[in-house]
C-alpha cells in the first residue's frame, strides 16, 4: 500500500467513532436517501451476490438489506475500525481488504456497489481493474460520489463545503484534516472524460451518470463486459 492510501486508512480509523454522527448533521441527513437512491437503481435481484466495496461502517449494507431480503452481500473496507464500527450494525461478512488487492477469485460477484469511497482510492484505475476482475461478465458496479453541482446551486454549495464542513467536522470528530481532505478530494476527482476513460479501459460499458440533489453526487453505473 502506498503513503498517501496508509494515510487515508489512518485518517478513517481515527474518525470512525463519530463518523455516523457526522454523515448525518453535515449532509442533513440527506445521505441516507443518497444511498437509498443508488440501492434502489442497482436493481437488486434475490439471487445477487454484492459486494459493498469500501462499506466502512456499513450503511450501504443496511440500505440493500431493507430493499432486499435475500440477496448475499460482502463488506469490505481497509479501515478496521470502521469495519469494527460495521461490525456493530450489520448481519453480514466483512472483510478487511484494500479495493487495489482484491482478496477474491475472478468474476464471483454479479454488483459492486462502492458509496463515498472511489474518491478516498489513492489507484483508481488499479482499483476499477480490480473491481472488473471480481465482477461476472454483465455484472455491474455502482459508483456513488460526491461531484461538483451545478452553477445554479454551486456558490452557496462550495461556500458551505470549504469553510463551514470543514469547520464543524474537526470540532465534532476531533480531526482537523480529514473534513479538510474532502472538499479537496471532491476538486481532485477525475473529470467526466478521464473517468469514462479508466472504466472503460477497466472492461466496463454502458456507462451512465446519474446527478442527484442538483449534482451534490452522483450514481455511476457500468457494466463490465470483457474480461480486460
Ligand atoms: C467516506 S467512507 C464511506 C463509507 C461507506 N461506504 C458509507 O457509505 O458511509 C470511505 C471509506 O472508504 C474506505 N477506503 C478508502 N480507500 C480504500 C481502499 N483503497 N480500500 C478499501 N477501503 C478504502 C475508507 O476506509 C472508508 O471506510
């Protein structure tokens, strides 16, 4: 693993205590219906086997486990803490694994689904490489991502994520860099045409964007359709 990804599965084991609370007051709760959003999308059948990539505390988890009862579903994240904290709230197998060292066999899981976490991955094309492997062919992955929102909405937005989120995540986590690194990390996001670009070089197609909340984030959808 790299300096900058030890850095990032530091800075989560250190916030994981707070880091619920601090999902629900800085996005106003709206996360959960961000997740409920992307669940609902991925199409969920009984007979899928997913896995939740990056889960840290397990959220996403709950939320597909509500939409469905009997699909299988895998958590894996780097961060033991936030696993321990996942360990708390879901019913479910998690492991410890970094998304650029997969410890699956090839084409074992029918979705990925990856929410907040793609952005923390220091390797993205490594990581997409992986996720590919992992997945059957016409498997799917779901991306959902912070982005940048749209012009109308965006002065009041960035305002609001640069000096007030950054502000009341230290006070409430107690760590003064990480709610620092998340606006950064959302300007440093690949744009449009380099992100088609490593999922398609990853193997994947039939790559659709979803804005949700005037571009807060957005739903990535791709279907992985060789075995590139
Ligand atoms: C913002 S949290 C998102 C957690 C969860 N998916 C959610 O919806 O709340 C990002 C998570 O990505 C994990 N992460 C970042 N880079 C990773 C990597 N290379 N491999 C595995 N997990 C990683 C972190 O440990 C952290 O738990």
């Amino acid at each position: 693993m790299d300096k900058n990804a030890e850095k990032i599965q530091c800075m989560f084991d250190g916030i994981s205590p707070k880091y619920d609370l601090l999902n629900r007051v800085l996005s106003f709760r709206r996360d959960m219906c961000w997740r409920k959003k992307a669940a609902t999308v991925a199409g969920i059948r009984d007979s899928d086997t997913i896995l939740d990539l990056a889960c840290g505390t397990g959220d996403m988890m709950l939320t597909i486990r509500n939409i469905n009862k009997k699909c299988r579903i895998i958590g894996a994240d780097f961060s033991q803490k936030m696993l321990l904290r996942g360990a708390e709230k879901v019913n479910e197998p998690l492991i410890a694994a970094d998304a650029c060292a997969l410890p699956f066999c090839n084409g074992v899981f029918d979705k990925i689904t990856i929410v907040f976490g793609f952005r923390n991955i220091t390797d993205k094309p490594l990581a997409l490489r992986e996720m590919s492997r992992v997945l059957k062919i016409g498997g799917q992955v779901s991306i959902l991502e912070f982005s940048r929102p749209s012009k109308l909405f965006s002065k009041i937005y960035w305002f609001y994520f640069r000096f007030i989120l950054p502000r009341v995540g230290a006070i409430i986590s107690g760590h003064k860099y990480a709610y620092g690194y998340l606006p950064e990390s959302v300007i440093n996001f690949p744009c449009e045409t380099e992100y088609r670009k490593i999922l398609t070089e990853a193997g994947f197609s039939d790559i659709s964007f979803t804005p949700y909340d005037l571009g807060i984030c957005t739903a990535t959808m791709a279907v992985k359709t060789d075995n590139s």
